[in-house]
C-alpha cells in the first residue's frame, strides 16, 4: 500500500492494534507536559474548565480534556513573517500545513479570540501562513513550513505535476480553498478585526477565484494534472492525469476529495456546495474587513453561478424515486451516489452551513447516507457510521459520528454518538482516523488533530444546546 496523508498509523500494520480500553483506569491525562505544549491560551484553558465540570460521564470527560486542547497542544509552531505573526499549524502525525486541515483546527477556538490576545495571533498568522502558501500554488493541498523547501513527504517525491517550492503535495481539492474563506470570515464575524484582510490576503483570494473559474473548464481542460506512481487507483487522476469526461456545465472540477482521494466523476457536488457558501462569505470579508467591492462582487457572481449548475445538475434519483443531492456527477447525466466521512460530505453540509438544518432535500440525502444506499455507511458490533475508500472497507471515521452529532437535535441520536466516540477509542483517549466497526482495538493514525478539535467542538457545542445530555450518565 502506498502511503498517503491519511496512513500514518499508531503501529507498522495497515490497522494498528492496541489494548482494550482499561490500560487508564484513572484517567490520567494524555496532554503534554505544561512545558512541552507548543502553545497556551488561557481563554482555551478556562473553557476547558468550565465545560469538564459539566460533563457527568467521566471517561467522555477525560476524553474532552486530551482533545479539545490537542491542536494547540501539539501541533502549532509560532513565528513571525514580515514583523507580523506566522502560525504553521500541522495536521498532526504529518509535519506538514493542510489548508482543510488547519483550519478545522483552530475553529472550535474561534467564539474565544476576544478574549485571548494570544489566540487572536494564532489566527491572524494562520490567516497570512494560508494566504502566503495559496499564492504559492492555489492547486496545492499542503504546504512546507519553510516557503523554499522541496517536499519531503516520501509519497510526492516523484508525483507528476508541477511541484514549487514550498509544497508538500499537490492535490487539487475545491475545499482546501474554501476552509481558508470560511476561517477569515468567522474570525471577522467574531472579531471585527481587518488586521489580517491586508492585500497578500486579498491576492490570495483572488487567486482562488481565479482557480475555481479555471477548474469551471469552460474554455479547455486547464492548467493542472496529477500523476502518481501508486498501486491505488485513488492516488491518480484518470486519463493521463486531467481526471475522467466532464461536460463543462459551470460546476467546478475537482481532482480530489477532502479524503485526499480522485474523484471518480469530476463534479463533487459536497465541494461544490462548499464552494459556493465560502464564496459568499469571503464575499462579506472582501467588502466589509478589506473594502475590495471589486472582489466581493466576482466572488458573489462566480457563487450565483455554480448554485444555478448545483440546481439544474445536482441531485439524483434513489432506487426508490426519493430525490437526493448526489456526490459526484459528470454533466454528462452521470451520477454517483455514496458518501465519504471527511468534510465537506453530504452529510456535513449542515454543519458546514451550506444548507438549512431542516432543509428536506438534504435531510433526505443524510439519511440516505447513514443507510445501505451509502456503499461506505458501516455497522457492526462496535457501532455504526461512515467512511469511504481511503482505509477500506468495514473501517468507521469517528469523524462522521460526531458531524452527525454535531446536525441534529435528536437527543437519542446524540447520545448514540456520544456512546460509541466513547467506546471505540481503544482506551487511548483521543479520536482516530477510523475503528474497525467489530474491534475497536484496531484503529490508524495516533495523532490526527482534526478529529480531536471537531470532537472538542461537539462537546463544546452540547454544553451550550443541550447540557442536559453532557449531564446523563451514558
């Protein structure tokens, strides 16, 4: 197997095993030493306090405590860039910068930036660390932290594309530049601060106007390709590298899911959608932080577009004649249906804002995801959830339990999740990239930060809607 992102595992096997949970009979805390922890935030640590005393359970408690404050703990390194702060934040067991990735990280801290100074200067230098590395190359997925450096990441040391310096790999994935649109404007909606909306941030989403308008295809193929030599077939783009047919119908091409996985139908309808909410919102930054009308209006243009495309070439009929949202579709009226657990995914566009919570197209399409119409919705004795092609078959993505955790307000459904993200951690006290869904002991990745802070969000989340359920014994 070929290594990617996605298969750094806690042990040499494909699933690493680990003893059943039992080896922390007290709860110690995994977190690192105070003077070992990359950065702090009092704010962060307040809140930690405040949600623990409301937790009742007391595993899901200690697993809150190692979670919650992981990305910071372990996966920030600060600096300065032209006298103003740089944040390199990596994905974890990978030293390398993912624009979804970094993202994710840092949101479940955004409603207390007001607070910490500190934290303020941690997103502001992630704003500028994005901003520098999409003006690198805005078809790239993951960066360096030293701008002039080669890849050292041994699966893209040969791969056929048009590597820069600077770079770590180079998939070309529609969400790695909406998460940068959608961290700016929550940061602006929770500060009001236009510090970071300065020109190499506007550049930069030029940049990804720009590509999102080249990936449209409307006038030839574009300028990007991606080869590897791998024997999974997910690690390529088809045909020579350009990916699969597509009729340019103003939906935008994606090489890559957010799985790091090709596309098998070059429309992937989850990003799509993405798209167009993160134009919108870069849209509000543009005008409102950077007073660039200019931009705001190409990129409220380009977001009408392709929500004219999603409605027109979008959806899909079940076997069953229920209209759904589909995954991927060609323009050709070719379309697949399934759903992978990394968002964006279809049954994360309500979290992500891109639908209305009680929105019957999607409610229909979720459900439809956590049911045998997903080939990758799985259930057994450990529990039950999606994943997707990446880890293989039989293998759940904790992170689509807490996303559908985080799109309901079913206290049943819930509480279910909340129970098996609290089984199925092998005793570790972290969240994995996946669990085998009848063992539990064998999960991959030891260290996979998102996770963790999307797992934290939920918590956080619940102690403000529904404390009653943090409240119960599980």
């Amino acid at each position: 197997m070929t290594p990617t992102r996605r298969h750094f595992l806690a042990g040499s096997a494909a699933l690493a095993a680990t003893p059943a949970f039992g080896a922390t009979p007290d709860y110690a805390s995994k977190r690192p030493a105070l003077a070992d922890r990359r950065f702090t935030s009092p704010a962060v640590e307040r809140e930690l306090a405040r949600v623990s005393k409301q937790i009742a359970d007391p595993k899901l408690r200690w697993m809150f405590g190692n979670c919650y404050p992981n990305t910071l703990d372990t996966t920030v390194k600060m600096g300065t860039a032209d006298g103003q702060p740089d944040a390199f934040v990596i994905t974890g067991d990978i030293n390398a910068l993912w624009l979804r990735d970094s993202s994710a990280q840092v949101t479940p801290y955004l409603h207390l930036v007001k607070d910490d100074p500190r934290l303020g200067e941690l997103f502001r230098g992630l704003i500028a660390r994005q901003a520098r590395s999409i003006l690198i190359d805005p078809y790239a997925n993951a960066f360096m932290q030293d701008p002039a450096a080669k890849t050292d990441l041994s699966w893209s040391l040969k791969d056929q594309t048009e590597m820069k310096p600077g770079v770590a790999e180079r998939k070309w994935e529609i969400d790695s530049l909406c998460y940068p649109m959608r961290l700016a404007h929550g940061y602006w909606q929770a500060t009001r601060d236009p510090r970071p909306f300065d020109k190499t941030w506007a550049a930069a989403a030029r940049a990804s106007v720009r590509t999102f308008r080249e990936q449209q295809r409307k006038d030839g193929r574009g300028p990007y390709s991606f080869l590897r030599t791998s024997n999974r077939n997910t690690e390529m783009m088809p045909l020579e590298g350009w990916g699969n047919p597509m009729r340019p119908v103003r939906l935008i091409v994606s090489g890559f899911r957010p799985s790091d996985d090709a596309c098998q139908y070059p429309f992937l309808i989850p990003s799509n959608l993405f798209a167009v909410t993160a134009l919108r919102e870069m849209a509000r930054v543009a005008s409102e932080a950077a007073h660039d009308d200019a931009l705001a209006s190409d990129a409220t243009a380009l977001a009408a577009e392709v929500e004219a495309a999603l409605k027109q070439w979008g959806t899909m009929r079940l076997r069953d004649g229920r209209e759904v949202w589909a995954f991927e579709v060609d323009g050709f009226g070719n379309a697949l249906f399934m759903d992978d657990a990394n968002v964006p995914s279809l049954s994360g566009l309500g979290y992500l804002g891109c639908v209305a919570p009680d929105d019957a197209l999607w409610r229909r399409t979720e459900a439809a995801a956590w049911s045998e119409a997903n080939p990758y919705f799985f259930c057994g004795t450990a529990g039950e959830g999606i994943g997707g092609p990446h880890v293989g078959l039989g293998q759940i993505w904790p992170m689509s339990l807490i996303v559908r955790a985080l799109s309901t307000t079913d206290a049943g459904v819930i509480r279910t999740c909340l129970k098996t993200l609290r089984d199925t951690d092998a005793g570790t006290g972290f969240m994995h990239e996946t669990f085998d869904m009848n063992d539990p002991a064998k999960w991959t990745r030891h260290w996979f930060a998102w996770a963790n802070g999307l797992f934290g969000e939920l918590i956080v989340r619940l102690a403000r809607t529904n404390p009653a359920i943090l409240k119960e014994a599980l």
